[in-house]
C-alpha cells in the first residue's frame, strides 16, 4: 500500500519545517500561559491545552486528582 511506504523524512525541507515547529512549540510549552513563569503542568480549557505554572495549576500536576475529580468520561 502507498501509505505504508512513507518516505517524507528523506525530504530536507519536510524534516527542516518539522525541526523548526519542534523549535517553536518548545518555546512556547516552557512559559506559563497566564503569566510567563517557567511552566511545569498542562491546563486544558474546552478542547485547547495549555502550559501552565505551580500557580495557575489547580491540581499541581496530579492527574490522579483530576481523574477523582472526574465524574463520567463524558465530562
């Protein structure tokens, strides 16, 4: 099958922009959302996440907490 034989990594500008997306979404992930501060959790909000600081974190990172939170799957 075609899809089974990708060869897009052996294109240099294809890796180049992949490089460069990697660059800017580190960037972006290690300042806080809300305040610049050095982020060290995500935030989701509707379908969107965001980095986020010890602060502007109600769970501080505790996915256990937030599973507990949660009532149904749907939510």
């Amino acid at each position: 099958m075609p899809s089974q034989n990708t060869q897009w990594y052996k294109d240099v500008r294809l890796v180049q922009l992949l490089d460069d997306m990697r660059q800017k979404n580190l960037a972006f992930m290690a300042k806080c959302y809300f305040c610049d501060q050095k982020s060290e959790g995500i935030k989701a909000i509707g379908y969107q996440l965001f980095p986020v600081c010890p602060n502007h974190d109600p769970l501080n990172g505790d996915i256990n907490a937030m599973l507990e939170s949660q009532t149904s799957f749907e939510e």
